[in-house]
C-alpha cells in the first residue's frame, strides 16, 4: 500500500532556495571577473579562442 510522503518544512525549503541562490552569485561574479581579466589582457589560466578569420582578413 502506498505511504504519503512526509512534508518539508518551510525551514528546510527556505535553507534549499538560498544554497540556490547564493551557487548563481557566486558564479555570477567568477564570470565576470574573467570577462573583466579577458579584456584587460591579464588573464592566465583561462583558454578562449582568438577569431583567426579576422586576422587573415586584415593581411
């Protein structure tokens, strides 16, 4: 015979929502802050592709 299923708190659900939220600021600022070293030029430890077809195209 099927058993219901005990109900989360308001607590537990509250605590699960902020872990969620506060994992997106987190990686919020990371990207900007490699967008922000991208474009200074002072990255290291970061791979992104340089577009060659716009280097060819200015020879």
């Amino acid at each position: 015979m099927a058993v219901p299923k005990k109900k989360t708190s308001k607590g537990k659900r509250n605590q699960r929502h902020a872990t969620w939220k506060g994992k997106a600021t987190i990686a919020a600022e990371k990207a900007l802050s490699i967008g922000k070293s991208v474009l200074t030029g002072r990255a290291q430890g970061f791979v992104y592709p340089m577009n060659e077809s716009s280097e060819d195209e200015s020879d």
